[in-house]
C-alpha cells in the first residue's frame, strides 16, 4: 500500500460553478460534494450503494444520469459536470419536481429527500411521461424508511405531468 | 467507509492500460462500471494498489450489428443495452435482463463486461450470456475469444489471467423464424440479487417441434451453468406441458445452492425447478407456441 498521501488534481463543474481541487484517489464523490465543496444537501444513508441518499446527476454524453455519488470517486469527475439537490431550484423558485413533493406531502423526516429528487430528476429526464410502474421501478434504488412511498410516486407523477404542461427543462 | 490508499491511473488508450496491467500486475484492478469493485474496496474486501480505470479509453462503449451478432464494448452500461434499440430488435433477451439488474443509478454505471469479470454466481449476465452462446473478446500481449460457457470457473473466477482486460463481448443473434427468448428473475425484494435467474432461449421449427433449446441459471451454483441435460431432454420434441416438467426437473437437478437469508438449499433448488419451467413457457409462448 502507498504510504505517502497522493493527490490528484481535478477540476469538476458543479451546479454550474467551476471547481478545481486536489483530492486523495479514495476520496469518494459524496465526501467531496459534502466536505471539500460544503455542499451537504446530498446525503450518505447506507454508504453501500442500497439507498440512494446520495444521489446526484452526472453529465455522460450529453445526457445527465443519476449515480450513486457514493460508489463513485472524485477522481472519476474530473472534468464533468454534476447536478446536486443545491442546484435544482432557482433561488426561492422551486423546481416542479420538489414543489410537486411539497404539495403531496412526499416526505415526512425529509433524509431521502435529496436523493428522491435527484432520481426523479435523472428518470424524468429520459421519460418524460412515466407510467406509475415506472416510477415505482426507476426509483427502486432509493428508499424511505418512513415508507412514504404513495406520495413520493404521487409526486413524481404530478410533476412530470406540470412539466409537459408548462413545458418546462426537466434538468435546470 | 474508506477504501485504502491507492494509486489512480486513468489511461486514455487500451494500450497503455495493458502496460499499466502489465506493470502492476496482481496489485492493480482494472475500473469499468465501478459498481462491484468500489463497494468491495470500500468493504476493504479488494485492496489494490493501483487502479486502472477504462473510463477515458474512447469508442468502448459501442453496441454495434455485425451482422449476425452484436459486439458489445466493455464499457457499455447494463442502461445503454435497457435502452437500445438494436438490442431490443435482434436480442431482446438482453434488454428483459438489463432492466432487471439492481436499479436506475447501478445500471447507469455499471457494464455488462465488468460484471462477466466479477463472476458473482447471483448476477444476471453469466446465464444469459452463456445461453445466448457470447464469446468474450479477452486482450493481453495477445488477444483471445473464450466462449461464455468455457469462462466462469467459480464464485468470482474466471479464467482472465493476470494482465489481461475484457475488451469486446460478441453475442450471436438466435436465427430462425420463431425464436423465443426470456430471462427471468425471482428475487426477494427490489433491485436484490437473484434467488435463482433462468435464461431461456428457444428456436421452433416448421413442425412446431424444439429445434433447440438453451438454457442456464444463476445463483443456484457456484457460477452460472447451462443445463445441458434438460437441453438434450428437449431437442426435436413438441414443446407439451409434460416435455416442459421434465426440462425443468433435469434443469434444476445439477443446482446446487445455499442456505442465507434468501432462503435455504432445498427452496431454492425447488424454486430453480419452478423458475425454469415459467421461463420455457414464456420463452416457447414468444416462439408461438401455443401450451
């Protein structure tokens, strides 16, 4: 094992704003986005990629994908864009996707949250108009252990349907 | 939880991630998809000296028609083969599995290659590769195609060697006019592992009789293995409930699982039975079969 602490170089735009930083290859992509960049509104529930707390997008090919940030290094983001729960909405204007969980009552401690929003997000993206099963199956890889399931799929169904009316970009 | 210290290496050619390979050799691991590997470092279950990653290599992410197969490059994402429309077309049994693997952000990351790599006896890609007849394309100083069936060897082993990387899977496309084909999974609760996976692919011919029939499971043994037996039982026959329960009985009869919380050996071996003959039944069904 390499005793000596080595550093990488990477720079990652995230929410829009250039980073450039020097991180430990170990360091995985959570810790990055909540303690190096401070921006804790992405969450580490299980640590073993099961509950989709920490989810972010990630820019691939000119598509954004969800992944869990936690089975990810920073290292392998240097040089793409990420999208995380503190660049959805536009200032005091939420995002159709989180007003949609305010007005459903999606959450009740609100840990999950964040990362709901952002596998909604990532799904909506690629189906704009998802059936309730696929709701229900794109946001399997997140869990509510206050099992508010009904409203989280409720939402995400209201919201898809606001975004096709008012015609609005799924990703901000 | 935190992985141990590690070199990083991002190559930006196959070539130099071969000398890389070549260089470190047993203290290196080679990064696709990451979904397997960074949880078992995590875990401190793997702790490489240096990690390879394949992800700025270009053009590895291909599904292409070569006429009569489909080559599949190793960074493709199990989300890329849900979503083509070229594997929904000619290998729609790929597609059936890929959205059955884990969930959205998994199969966003992980690739069909990494996992053929990581040979864990529970996932999906060993049976249906096998059953589909792939070959996978495997690069050291020289390149080498080993078919599915010749490459699992055990829980997590397959016979890549020290120095080599999986570059290409090439899968035939079944031929006939009425080919049938599923994968299906039971598992105990959303985005698990399989308690037992059947890969059905089936061809009929004219006179409705069993022309050939492949079929493999997983997570039922220590990797995942094609059921010849139950194959020969099938060959030529018409396809009739009773030829079906035969198929399955010999399919499920090699298994050999274990007990954990999924369920004990002998429920498992029941459910193998059971999973087999559902999958016949669809994959004959797809073939037009009327049962």
């Amino acid at each position: 094992m390499p005793e000596e602490k080595i550093v990488k170089k990477i720079s990652v735009q995230v929410n829009g704003t250039a980073y450039a930083s020097e991180v430990e290859p170990r360091l995985l992509l959570v810790q990055y986005v909540r303690e190096t960049l401070g921006l804790t509104g992405t969450h580490v529930g299980c640590d073993t990629t099961n509950c989709g707390a920490c989810t972010i997008l990630m820019e691939s090919g000119g598509e954004w994908k969800a992944v869990k940030s936690c089975t990810l290094f920073a290292v392998q983001a240097d040089g793409r864009k990420l999208l995380t729960i503190e660049g959805v909405a536009r200032g005091d204007e939420l995002h159709p996707v989180q007003n949609a969980f305010w007005e459903n009552h999606a959450l009740q401690c609100g840990y999950c949250t964040p990362g709901m929003v952002m596998a909604s997000l990532g799904l909506l993206a690629r189906n704009g108009s998802p059936t309730e099963e696929e709701v229900r199956k794109g946001l399997s890889g997140n869990l509510c252990r206050c099992t508010g399931y009904q409203n989280i799929v409720k939402a995400v169904l209201s919201a898809s349907k606001d975004i096709k009316e008012k015609r609005l970009p799924v990703i901000p | 939880m935190n992985p141990r210290r590690f070199q990083y290496h991002s190559p930006r050619t196959l070539g130099d991630a071969l000398v890389m390979l070549e260089k470190y050799g047993e203290e290196a691991k080679v990064l696709a998809g990451g979904q397997s590997l960074i949880p078992m470092m995590k875990l401190r279950l793997l702790q490489p000296e240096h990690v390879i990653d394949l992800n700025n290599i270009p053009d590895l992410s291909y599904i292409e028609d070569r006429r009569g197969s489909i080559a599949i490059g190793a960074l493709a994402r199990h989300s890329d083969l849900e979503r083509s429309p070229l594997i929904r077309e000619k290998l729609p049994i790929i597609g059936e599995a890929a959205e059955q693997i884990a969930d959205q952000q998994v199969r966003n990351l992980g690739t069909m290659a990494g996992s053929a790599c990581h040979a864990d006896p529970a996932a999906d890609w060993p049976a249906v590769l096998q059953a589909l007849d792939a070959s996978f394309v495997v690069r050291g100083k020289d390149e080498r195609v080993v078919p599915a069936t010749q490459f699992f060897r055990g829980p997590f082993d397959t016979v890549v060697r020290q120095g080599e990387i999986m570059t290409e899977i090439d899968v035939p496309v079944p031929q006939g006019d009425r080919v049938g084909q599923t994968y299906l999974k039971f598992e105990r609760r959303a985005g698990d592992f399989a308690t037992v996976g059947v890969a059905a692919v089936v061809c009929v011919d004219g006179d409705g009789a069993i022309a050939s029939g492949a079929l493999a499971l997983s997570a039922v043994a220590p990797a995942a293995y094609r059921a010849t037996d139950a194959e020969k039982i099938m060959e030529g026959k018409k396809p009739t409930q009773r030829l079906i329960e035969e198929a399955a009985s010999a399919a499920a009869a090699p298994s050999s699982p274990a007990s954990d919380l999924r369920g004990s050996a002998e429920y498992k071996k029941e459910m193998a039975r059971v999973f087999v003959r559902r999958a016949l039944k669809t994959a004959l069904e797809r073939a037009g079969v009327k049962l």
